[in-house]
C-alpha cells in the first residue's frame, strides 16, 4: 500500500498522467461519434442540415487547420509552462517547481490541447470521398468544432492562471495550504495540553545498554513516508524493539543504518527487506508525511528574498506570515509520540516531528538573515506572540521564549539606530512578561525539550 502511495504521489505530480488520460478518452470519443454517425449520419443530416450538412473536403480542411492550429498552441504552452518553472526556480526556491508540476490546470490544459488534436487526427483518417463511397462524420467534425471553441477558453484560462501562479503571494499559500492539509491528516487530534511526552532516564539508559543490530537501506534518498503499521507488525513477531535511526524527510544512504533491531544476531535478508519495505525512499522530499518539508520550502523562499541580491523585505514578511499561520494550526494538536508499546511492551521507537523542531524549523535561519531588519524582526515578534496565545504547554512556551531570546540578543547586536532598537524592545517586553511569568519547566521536561528523546 505505501509503494501504491508513492506511485500515485508521483503520477499526481508528473506532466504526462493526466494529459494521456485525456488523449486516451479524446481517442475513444473519437471511434464512439464515429460509429454513431456511421450508423445513423443521415439522421443528423435531415434533423440539422446546417450543422451537419458539410462536404467531404470542407470536412478535411476544417480539420486540418484545426489539428495545425492547436498543435501550435500546445507547443506555446509548453514554453510558456517552462518559462514559469524557470522564473519560480530561479526568483524563489526550485523546491516549488513540484506544485506547478502537480498543478491540476496545467496538466488539464495540456491534455486538452493535445486529446482535440489527437480526436481531429482521428476524424480526419475516416473521412471518404469519390469512387462511389463517400463518408462524411458529420457529428464527428462538428464535435471537433466544438472542442476548437472550448480550447480558446482553456487558452484563455491558462494564461491568467499562469499570470497568477507565479506571484509570490500564490505560491507561499500553496504550499501553506498544503502543509496545513498534511498537518490535518497527520495529527488529527487536539492536544491534551497536559500531554506532552516525558523522558524516562531509567528506560533510557536501559536502551542505550541493548545490543542493537543495525538493518541497512538498500537504496539511498530521502525518506517520503514510512508505514509504522509494518514496522509495529515485524517487532511484534520478532519480540523485539525496532529503532528508526532516520526520520521522515532525512536523507538516507545506500548500506547505512535505516532502523536497528535489539536482537543478540544481526538480521537475516528477509527481516532487513521487510524494514526497506515498510520506507518509501524517493529523490526529493514530498509534504504528504512531512510537514517540515512545507515549512523549509516557505523558509527557503524567506531566505532568498533576504539575500543581498534580491532584498524583498515583503515577500519574506508574507513568508513569516504564513509560517505564523501553519505554526497557530499546530500549536492546539496533540503530535504523535516517538514510542509506540502494544500489549504493555515497548516495540518501536520512532523519530518524529515536535513542535519545537518545527517552530525551530519555521525561524531560526530567517532570524539568522535578519540581522539589522527592523521589520521582519518586529514580524517574528508578532509570529510568536500570535502562536503563545494558543498553547499553555510550557514546553512549548518555552521554546517561543528562547526564539524570542534570539531576537532579542540579534536586536542588541545589530540593529545600530537607537530608535529602532528601543521599538524592537517595546515588541519584545509584554510578550517577554506573559512568557515568563509561566512556570518554569520542570528538570524532566527541560531534559526533553532540549535532549534527543527516543
């Protein structure tokens, strides 16, 4: 079922499934009027003889020029799609060429233009004339009429969706709306704002003592999704714990460690390709399972207009806000936890996101380029505000402290106008007190909020 997944993930974002799809169901069209028209062409011939009234060789020219025309059209639209990608790739992240990829009017329009030239072939094949045999598809050639009328629309509709698609505002929401869809599918749950999970030193260091025997990969790429499911079956049966030494979205390589088993014997070939089995190891990292993806893609795109080549303070303002906005989405959900047991015993011990890693995610390399920017300072400040008033974990409130911190000590660092300095402290004060006033964490939950916890 996960390869079933990916496959589908990959048909979704290709160029080519959807445009055959379209072709194959134009070329059955095709052969469906024709056989209608075959049957009972003097029917539509004597109900609408200005419709389809049309000689064999005014027939054969319609046709022609509109095969010509649309084979024209789809090669333009093919410049004009890569144009885009290029202009996305280069002004903002290649990471977000995948969503024009997956663009479900590009791939429409695409099919469109290429099934309307496809059905005028097929059309134009059957058309007979002299020699005492003439067939003329009359709803045949009329339908392809037709289809030319609906073609001009798309046309139409594909230029202003290009126009739109490749403004900076419109990407950033997809991908926004994307990550926000995984986050949905991913972490369903409201969170338990007491729920946040503990380490257990005395587990812990009963962990670090096993014998672990290491399952290598047997391709190398990033890790797109892994089925927990399986991974929960294969250590149920082998009574034993399963370790995953690579998480979602990490780049595994060819014969390292993919996960390890606490047994006395390294795994036999059929364990260690069940466990390959259970990961879908691709060349790029996809949002389906791993939302940090969507968030690095937005973050990227924050730190090429903060570069000192292109210096777009706006568009990283709009970056921030969305992170705000996916960040405000996580912030009242329950995460998954790393450890999963069945029937009292511990049987795997997963890497997963936290809300820490992914608010680390979302502003640590945007605050780094933000030295002396008033502004997208000020935006964080507003970010982290926004997202401390919908949780009460203090975990959580406490790594909205620390990246407040950081503001703090960059505003003192950098920021050379007294002016703006004292605006960035007046920002930073109430939220500073509303932090603090929290109760601290306790020595355990520190110990988690900063320490790798299995």
């Amino acid at each position: 079922m996960l390869k079933l997944r990916q496959i589908l993930s990959n048909l979704r974002a290709s160029f080519w499934f959807v445009p055959s799809l379209i072709v194959l169901v134009s070329i059955i069209l095709a052969i469906v009027l024709i056989e209608a028209d075959s049957a009972g062409s003097d029917r539509w011939l004597t109900q609408w003889p200005r419709l389809f009234g049309v000689g064999a060789e005014g027939s054969r020219q319609m046709l022609s020029t509109l095969a010509g025309s649309i084979m024209t059209v789809l090669g333009v639209t093919f410049s004009m799609t890569l144009v885009a990608l290029t202009l996305a790739s280069s002004q903002y992240t290649s990471r977000v060429l995948r969503i024009f990829m997956r663009s479900r009017v590009t791939q429409t329009t695409l099919g469109v233009f290429a099934g309307t030239f496809t059905y005028c072939l097929i059309v134009l094949r059957t058309i007979r004339s002299g020699s005492g045999v003439e067939f003329i598809p009359g709803l045949a050639v009329f339908f392809a009429f037709v289809l030319a009328l609906g073609s001009v629309g798309v046309l139409i509709f594909f230029i202003h969706h290009i126009a739109s698609s490749i403004q900076a505002s419109s990407i950033i929401a997809s991908v926004a709306r994307e990550t926000n869809s995984a986050i949905d599918r991913l972490f369903p749950a409201e969170k338990d704002q007491q729920s946040d999970e503990k380490d257990d030193e005395r587990l812990t260091r009963t962990l670090d003592e096993m014998n672990w025997c290491a399952a290598p990969a047997e391709e190398s790429g990033y890790i797109q999704s892994v089925d927990s499911e399986a991974l929960l079956s294969l250590a149920r049966d082998k009574k034993t714990i399963l370790r995953m030494e690579h998480g979602i979205g990490d780049f595994v390589v060819q014969k390292t460690a993919l996960a390890s088993l606490a047994l006395e014997e390294a795994p036999d070939k059929e364990t260690v390709a069940a466990i390959n089995g259970a990961y879908s190891i691709s060349n790029h990292r996809t949002v389906d399972q791993d939302p940090a993806f969507g968030i690095r893609q937005i973050e990227d795109i924050a730190l090429k207009a903060l570069s000192p080549g292109v210096n777009d303070t706006s568009t990283a303002v709009m970056c921030i806000d969305h992170l705000t906005a996916i960040l405000a989405h996580l912030a009242g959900r329950q995460l998954p936890p790393s450890r999963i047991s069945q029937d009292g015993e511990l049987r795997v011990i997963r890497i997963v996101p936290t809300f820490e890693s992914l608010l680390t995610d979302s502003f640590d390399q945007i605050r780094r380029s933000a030295a002396g920017n008033v502004a997208i300072m000020a935006r964080i400040i507003s970010a982290l505000d926004n997202v401390a008033r919908l949780t009460d974990s203090p975990r959580r409130r406490q790594a909205l402290y620390e990246q407040l911190q950081g503001i703090a000590e960059l505003a003192e660092r950098t920021i050379e106008s007294t002016h703006d300095l004292r605006y960035i402290k007046r920002r930073l004060m109430p939220l500073r007190e509303m932090l603090e006033a929290e109760p601290a964490l306790g020595a355990e939950e520190e110990i988690c909020a900063k320490g790798h916890s299995y």
